[in-house]
C-alpha cells in the first residue's frame, strides 16, 4: 500500500485510506482449479537476453499515486535510458480502480504489458485468468527462490505456477519519537522491543501527560493488530482459504491489546484513521507502527527527530505483518511478440535494478541488491531489512480482499466500544467464513 | 401524465396504405435493434445473471437461484449490509435533497418570470453548473469545502468561527453532497418551472385579480393547480435522478467517512465491478428498481389526489 | 448509464411521458409576467447569480497561484505572485490529457445526439404515421422500459460491451444510450399533433415515405427535434457512472472519469487540479453561450404538457 494514502487520510476519503491500511488484510478463499493457462511465448528467454527487435511502447499500470509512483517513474526512465528502443508509458491508477480496470481491459483485448500488483492480489487475479504465469522469465533470468527472500517468493505462486517477480518488501515496524522518548525520561537510543518494554514507555508517557501510541478504531485493524495476530500464532485466513481467523483467541487477544491501550489512556479515544501519524510527526506521541514507506514523510516532517526498528514482539513469535510489490505480466488476446520480449526484459532489469526504489521506502526483494554497497546507504530501510524473516504473507487463495470490510467494521465496533470484541469478531467471522465458502465454489468452478 | 396514450398505439386514421408493406419495418428497424440489445435483452438477461454467482472472468458461473435474493433480505448475510446501507442513504438524500431541489427551482422561476431587463442573462447564469458537469462541479467542490484550505473553512475562520470537516464527518458530508447537488441542478428544474408558469393562462390572474385575490392567494388557487403537471413531472424525475446518486459522493467522499455516503448504485457496481460479484450486483438492482417503482406510484397517487374539484 | 433516461446522476431523467404541441403553449399564450419589479428583484438576482459565478471565479483565480497560495491559511483573495505552472504541469502530464477528455466528451455526446435523435425519429414516425403488424407490441414494450430505471441496464449491458470488445472505446457511450424510449415516445406525440394534410397532398405529388418524413415531418418538427438532441446531448455529457466503469484508457476517457483521476493525482495540489476543472469548463461556457437559447428551450420544453 502507498504511504501517501495513509498520510491524505484525514483530508479525504476514509474508505481508500481504509483500503490504503488494510492492503495486509488482502487474502482469502480457496483454491480451485482455474482456465487453461495461456502459454507465453518462449522468446528472448524471457527477456534475460535484452531487445534488439523494432522500436515498442510499453504500457506499465501500478497504484502508486503517492509519493512513491515519481519514484518509480524516475526508475522507468532509467530503464529507458538503457533501452532506447523500449518506450515505457506508466500509468498510476489507484489500487481499488486499478483492480477493477485491469479485467475489463484484458477482457477487451487492452491489456497494459506489465502490471504491478501487491503479492496479496496474485492468487485472484491468476484464478480470473487477468494475468499469465511467467515461468519463462524466471527460467530465462535462471531466478530461483534462492536469489530472493523464501516467504516473498513463495508468495508469487498460485498452484505450482509462478506469476509474478517480487519487487520489494515491505514489513511494517516500529517508529519511534527521540524527542518525545527523551522528554519523558526513555532512552531514545533503545526502542522497545517486547511488549513489556512498549508498555513501560507508554507508562512514562502517561505519567509525563502524553498519549504514547495512538490507536484509531478506523485503522488498527489494518498491519497493527494483524502484526500482532501473526506474533500470537494466528492468521487472518488459514492456509487453506476455507477459514478467516477473525474470531479465534489470536485476534482477540491482539484487538483487546490495543482497545486497552485506549482505555488505559495510552491513547486518545476516537482518534482519526491517520492519528498515528499526525501525533507522531507533531511529536505529541512517541510511537507510531507502521510501513517502510513512512521512512520518506518521516524524513521529510519538519522538526522530527526519530528513528525505526523491528516491530516489539507483543505476542509470542517474531512475525510481522508484511506487503510486497511484484511485477506481473497481463494476459494479451493478441500477444505482440515483440512487446511481450520488451515487457519480459522490462521486469528482469526492474528486478535486477531495483535499488532505487529503497527511495520510496521499500526493502528491494531481490538478494543481490540487498547486499550491495548502495542499498548500504539506506540506513533506515535497512531496519525494516532486517524483519524479512518475520514476514508473515496471505496465503495464496483468490477472493483476496473480499473479507476485509466484514473485518474493518467489525475492529470499528469493538474498538469503539459498540460491541463487545470477541462477539463483534466472532460475527465477523462467521461472514467471512460465508465469503470464503462462496469464493471456494466460485472459483472452483 | 399518460394523458395522451390513447388506445395502445394511438390512431391511424387512414385505412389506405400508402406504403410499401415492408417501410415501417425498415423506419424502426434501427431502434428495435438498439432496443433488443440494449434495453429488452438485458432486462430479460439480468434476471438469469441474478440466479447465478456471476464473474465475468471466470469460466464457471455457479447457479444459486433465488440465494442472491434471499441474501439481501437475510440480515446474516454478507450482502445485508453494504445494500441496506446504500438504500438507506439513497432514501436518505433523496429525502434530503428532492425539497430543496423543488422548492429553491420554483421560487427561481417566479422570480425569473417577472418581466425585467436582463432576466434572459439571469436565467442562463442560473443554469449554467448544469452544462459544467458533475466532474467540473465536483472538483471546484471539493477545493471550497476542503476541510483545511477551503474557502468555506477559511470564511467561517476568518468571522471566528470554527472550520467544519465538511467531508469526512456526519451530516456534514451529506450537507456538502446536498449542496452540491442544488448548486449544480438547480437551474434545470427552474427552467421547466419557467416553462410551466409562462404557459399559465393571463385570464386566470385577471379573474383571480378581480375577486380581490392577493399575491398569495392568487400563488395558491391559480398557480399551484396550474403547475400541477409541471410539478409532478419535476418531483418524479427528480426523485429518479437523486435515487440515481453516484458522481457527487464518488467525487467528494469516496462513499465515506466510513460507509456513509455509499449509495445504493456505489453499492452495486462495488459488488458488480469491484467484487466481480455481478449475479449480487443484478439483484440488487431489481430489488432497487422495484423499490423506486413503488415511491413513484406513490408520488403519482398523492398528487393526483389533491385535484381540486 | 443512459440506457433510458438522458439525464442521469441528477437532474431529471426521463422516464415521464412528457409532450410538447407543435407552437408550444407558449406561443399559444402570452406569457404571464406582468408583476412590477423594483430594485428589490435586481439586488435579489444578483445574489442569486453571485452564488453561481463567484466559484467559478474561484476556481479560475486559483489556477494562476501557487501551490502555498491556495493552501494558505487565513485564505489569500489574490495570489501572492501570478503564475501559470499549474497550467504547465497539467499540459505536460501525459496521463492527464484534459483536452483529449474534453474533445473525447464533445465527441461522444455529439455523436450520442445524432444517433438519438435520428433513430427515435424514424421509429417514431413508423408509430405515428403507418400500421403494421407489431406496432402495438413495438409500442408497448417501449413504454414498459419507459418505467424501467436505467441501472437495471448496468450490469448485463458492461457484458454485452465486453462481449462486443466495446469496453474503453465511444461506442460504449455513444450506442446503448441511443436505446432509450424516451425520445421516441416523446416524437411520437409530437409527429401525432401534426396535421396530415400537407403529407396527403405530398403523397397525391407521388412522394415516397423517407420524402415525407425528411421534407415533411422533420422541418415541422423543429422545436421538439432541438428538445431532444439538447437532452441528449446534456445526458451523454453528465453522465458519470457508466463511463467512470467501462473507460479506462487516460487518453479515451472523458471528462467524468478523467477529471475524477486527475482530482485522485493531485490532491492537495488545488491550482492543478482547477486548471483542469479550467480548461474542461472554459470550451463548454463559449459553446454554451452561443447555443444558451436552444438549450434553455430544449429543457424547457421537456417538462411542458401539451
């Protein structure tokens, strides 16, 4: 999910920021079997030995609207740079339309030739047949599981076949107010790192006057709790896509946390959606859980003196909540071979290049670039780096997303008091647990 | 209202034909095509989408029945809700927003129809938001009501006051989606009231004038009854139309804060379109459809039924 | 969506049988708008028409400021140094072509005019003016869907435009909309108020029937002719809902949906997204100014009972 949406969110819509927080809740439902996959076309050993064929435009969809789509632009251009004959024209459409364009599109035969999506979105839009395995760029580019992270990896399967090339990942962590931990007599050099420690700095806060750590019914559903849920051994749909674990004692447990936090006066009651980052970057709280992407509004926040680090461990395990961007392939009714070569080149150099877009926050999920001396320099990205092994991904199940609004209202009731938790979550679950049923047939079929 | 359909298809005095057998057919050859496809087949198909869970994508299309159906009316389904809650905000603009969208566009038309220099210019001006566009209006909107540097918000800061979040809290966000609406519509109406009231018989006021009747009175006996066609129609279409609310909370609230602002058609292309859940999406157009056929008649009953004798 | 009513989003639509006479009552009648006016209803109108023109001055205004300006807060009337970046950007952004959107708009409902109006004509005059089997069924059905609102239409129609390859394209503006019963039901009235001598001494000169309707019916039937081409045209132009979901190219869509992304792209950058709101508006104030009178009327008339 982009960052800006999250930082827009007291200015307009609360649904998209609601989509914006809860990109982790992405998942869902059931396997099944799917439409004959389209056979891509063997050319150029996907795309791992360049384009010399006539000059091609390219067209490249993603959902970066924020702060991080120029990012990405400057990336192209360099691409460009390097590949004179190759013209690629991005195209940033928010997420939510994005996945509702991108089918009538390759229904109409209009299909972009690349499309970033988060890894969440792969098993759905692979079911729906939107877009084709890519089988032949990994083996082309001769990429294995080993050049890349496991879990992100993984994650780009949908029934034994491989759809997408992972960009990034991005876990969320903790970011921490140097000034407001020193101002009520923390160490700012030693973020909390379990939960005892979190609470002894948010009793100093209470103490000193301050709301610590901000939680808003509105948003806390989203990477906050989830991270948490993760941490307690839980998950949000097991791997089989046939149960949500909205009501099980993981989830309870972690929204009891955080609805305590409210009533003890850690936090204000009826924070707005964004309130998290609004005191953090004012610094009138010390903590703020978020994305990597938050690294550059951080930077760029006048007067805040801060810091991030691996999410506490509020439960019992290392896990956290964690997103990825990957590169995914459109299927074409008319493929052009001389743009699916282009677009199978487009993605390698992406993924090989990806360095520059530790700029928009994101942890690059390619090895060999985490390793190089220019990925060093990001010193801050670097922490969040250091999670990749506590990525907790959605199992790859389509219908993913279609879940979430049953959980967001169900985390705004109980948050807000308007029902008790675990009744609000058990009904929650009920209906996802129908959504999921209903999907299960659906793309069963 | 359907005064003149007299018989089915009207009468055709002539017995002789004086075409070929095979004209009329070609005259509304093109329309019956347009007509099957787009308006008769549809209708008929959208009832078989309704009893399937319908994604256009997928080669299976499970057959369900009546279950989408059933679920709009099944308070534990998870259909229940986003469609209940767009009907009811639906019902709800409409509510708010049909008065004003009548009442402000007749006391425009009265105004306009006095006789006054420049009134032609004043009726163009009023009309003007209405060629603009729902995006245009939209958008000079959503800058004059920003919660933070909008210029409502920076009058009410200037005269002391406190700046309202006029789109991410309620009633302030239907406030701005009602305000908009009258702002950008207002004028159509009027002119059809225009219309209306420079139709009405000058012998009418003259007679009423005579019997001593006053400013009101004459308001009241000549042109009240003398509108109320005019009336009927206008409150019908525009009853319709803000049952059809889509582009103004689309464009200011996203359908928020929280689900506020979804509208019962937000509901259903998001089930439709965004869901890909199309077979629900039918349904609940329907369900919608019908809901509205029963306000209409209605409407039409109640003012039919204040005739005076 | 437009299958059945021209105007859609708000505004009224057009699922009343409306009628209008040949002459119009308004030209029967002379008008009534004798009542004396003071300096009262000048003040009253100017207000009024204030309340309208000072946004659209706003807007305008905005466009040449910087981004700060038309963010700062107590509001600045006049911008602090004058500039035409917002302009620049939006010219240069090319996922943003606001003139292509504005030309895609005229386009779209010029073409969703002509094809309405001609096509309810024909039909129109088939019903009015000659028998044949099925009339009565034709005749029935069109009022049935008369009473059907236009988003029963939706979901079914976005397959067809799939199945047709019509999604992202004009077509998908252009034609379904034309299917709507609204305008021939409304030239039906029309055509059955004209008086049939003329024709019968055009038939005893041995003219065939499209020389009757083209050198006949149409000429006679002008002002509802203008009625209809003006609500179609208005109702193709303010549609929203059915062109923000089957466009989705930058550079085919038209103002509806493209304005709505531009707004989604630069959120708090206001000048960009007034210049926008600008440059959409300003072609469309100079069109609507040379045809005022033809529109007014047009919507005038569509709410007039014979």
């Amino acid at each position: 999910m982009t960052t800006p949406d999250l930082v827009r969110l007291g200015r307009r819509t609360l649904l998209g920021a609601v989509a914006g927080a809860g990109a982790g809740l992405a998942l869902t439902a059931c396997g099944g079997t799917s439409g004959p996959p389209q056979a891509g076309p063997a050319t150029g050993k996907g795309g791992a030995e360049g384009y010399d064929g006539p000059n091609v435009e390219l067209q490249y969809w993603n959902g970066l609207t924020g702060g991080d789509g120029p990012v990405m632009k400057k990336l192209a251009q360099k691409f460009m740079d390097a590949h004179p004959k190759i013209k690629v024209t991005t195209t940033s459409i928010a997420w939510a339309d994005l996945f509702q364009k991108l089918p009538a599109a390759v229904q109409s035969g209009r299909a972009p030739d690349v499309c970033l999506m988060h890894t969440a979105d792969i098993a759905t839009n692979a079911a729906r047949r939107v877009v084709q395995p890519i089988d032949d760029v990994v083996a082309g580019a001769k990429l294995s599981a080993d050049d890349y992270a496991e879990l992100v990896w993984k994650a780009t399967f949908y029934q034994d076949k491989q759809y997408a090339i992972p960009l990034d990942i991005h876990p969320a962590g903790l970011y921490y107010n140097k000034k407001v931990l020193t101002q009520v007599g923390a160490d700012p050099t030693k973020p909390p790192t379990t939960k005892d420690e979190f609470l002894a700095v948010l009793d100093k806060c209470k103490s000193k006057g301050v709301k610590g750590y901000w939680v808003s019914a509105l948003s806390v559903g989203g990477l906050v709790a989830q991270s948490m849920i993760f941490q307690n051994g839980g998950y949000m749909i097991s791997d089989d896509g046939a149960k949500t674990g909205f009501g099980d004692q993981p989830a309870i447990d972690s929204i009891t946390f955080f609805k305590s936090l409210i009533d003890k006066d850690y936090s204000p009651k009826n924070a707005a959606g964004d309130g998290d980052w609004v005191s953090f970057s004012n610094s009138k709280a010390a903590f703020m859980i978020n994305g990597p992407w938050m690294v550059t509004p951080c930077k760029q926040a006048k007067g805040l003196d801060w810091g991030c680090a691996p999410i506490p461990v509020l439960g019992s395990q290392e896990q956290t909540w964690a997103g990825s961007h990957c590169f995914t392939l459109p299927r074409q009714t008319n493929q052009d071979k001389n743009k699916a070569t282009a677009a199978r080149v487009f993605v390698n150099w992406m993924s090989q290049n990806s360095v520059g877009w530790a700029e928009a926050g994101m942890v690059p999920a390619r090895k060999s670039v985490r390793e190089s001396a220019e990925f060093a320099q990001y010193t801050e990205v670097k922490q969040f780096e250091k999670m990749i092994d506590w990525a907790h991904f959605p199992p790859n199940v389509p219908g993913a997303g279609d879940t979430d609004p049953e959980w967001t209202k169900a985390i705004s009731l109980a948050v807000t008091g308007k029902k008790p938790i675990d009744q609000a979550l058990k009904d929650a679950a009920q209906k996802g647990d129908q959504i999921l049923a209903a999907n299960q047939k659906k793309y069963g079929g | 209202m359907s005064g003149r359909i007299t018989g089915l298809a009207g009468p055709v005095r002539s017995p002789l034909r004086h075409h070929h057998p095979v004209t009329p057919y070609l005259f509304v050859a093109p329309y019956v095509v347009l007509l099957l496809t787009f308006l008769v087949g549809p209708a008929v198909f959208g009832v078989w989408m309704s009893l399937h869970n319908w994604d256009f994508m997928l080669p299976g299309k499970p057959w369900v029945g009546l279950q989408n159906y059933r679920d709009l009316f099944d308070s534990s389904s998870v259909l229940f809700h986003p469609f209940w809650n767009g009907m009811k905000n639906t019902f709800l603009f409409v509510l708010m927003s049909v008065p004003f969208l009548v009442a402000i566009p007749l006391g425009l038309a009265l105004l306009l129809n006095r006789k006054f220099r420049g009134r032609t210019f004043f009726r163009a001006v009023v009309f003007t938001p209405f060629v603009l566009g729902v995006a245009v209006v939209g958008l000079v909107f959503g800058y004059l009501f920003d919660p933070e540097v909008g210029l409502v918000n920076g009058i009410l800061d200037g005269v002391g006051l406190p700046k309202v979040s006029w789109l991410s809290t309620q009633p302030q966000a239907w406030i701005t989606i009602t305000v908009m609406t009258i702002w950008w519509t207002i004028g159509f109406n009027a002119v059809i009231f225009l219309a209306g009231l420079q139709g009405l018989p000058e012998q009418l006021y003259e007679a009423a004038e005579l019997d001593g009747a006053g400013r009101w009175s004459q308001f009241r006996h000549v042109t009240v009854p003398g509108l109320r066609n005019v009336f009927l129609f206008v409150v019908t279409t525009t009853i319709l139309a803000s049952a059809n609310l889509f582009g103004q909370p689309y464009i200011l609230t996203k359908g928020g804060p929280g689900d506020s602002t979804t509208t019962a058609i937000m509901a259903m292309t998001n089930e439709g379109l965004r869901g890909f859940r199309m077979g629900s999406a039918a349904a609940m157009s329907y369900v919608l459809a019908l809901a509205l056929a029963i306000i209409s008649v209605a409407n039409f009953l109640i003012m039919r039924e204040r005739k005076p004798s | 969506m437009t299958t059945t009513s021209p105007i859609t989003g708000a505004g009224p639509g057009a699922s009343d049988p409306a009628s209008t006479e040949p002459g119009g009552p308004a030209r029967r009648r002379r008008a009534y708008s004798r009542t004396r006016v003071g300096p009262l209803t000048y003040v009253a109108m100017t207000v009024i028409s204030l309340i309208f023109i000072l946004p659209l001055l706003w807007m305008l205004l905005t466009t040449f400021k910087t981004e700060s300006d038309a963010r700062s807060i107590p509001i600045r009337v006049m911008p602090s140094e004058w500039t035409l970046r917002a302009y620049r950007l939006i010219f240069d952004d090319a996922a943003n072509p606001v003139y292509t959107w504005l030309i895609n708009s005229l386009v779209v409902s010029v073409l969703h005019m002509v094809l309405n109006v001609v096509v309810a004509a024909m039909a129109a005059y088939a019903l009015s003016r000659m028998t044949f089997r099925g009339r009565n069924l034709l005749f029935g059905t069109l009022i049935a869907t008369l009473f059907m609102p236009g988003f029963i239409f939706f979901m079914p129609n976005y397959l067809t435009m799939s199945k047709l390859g019509w999604l992202d394209s004009y077509w998908a503006l252009v034609v379904p909309g034309a299917a709507g019963a609204f305008g021939v039901f409304f030239l039906r009235q029309f055509f059955l108020a004209i008086p049939r001598e003329l024709e019968e001494s055009a038939l005893i000169d041995g003219a065939n029937s499209w020389t009757i309707f083209t050198r006949i019916m149409l000429p006679l039937s002008k002002p509802a002719l203008v009625t209809l081409a003006v609500l179609s045209f208005l109702g193709a132009w303010n549609d929203f809902v059915w062109p923000v979901f089957v466009l989705f190219s930058p550079d085919r869509m038209t103002l509806a949906p493209g304005l709505a992304t531009l707004y989604g792209a630069y959120t708090t950058d206001y000048p960009v997204v007034m210049a926008g709101a600008t440059l959409a508006a300003i072609p469309v104030l100079i069109l609507y100014v040379v045809v005022q009178r033809y529109v007014i009327e047009g919507v005038a008339n569509s709410g007039l009972k014979g």
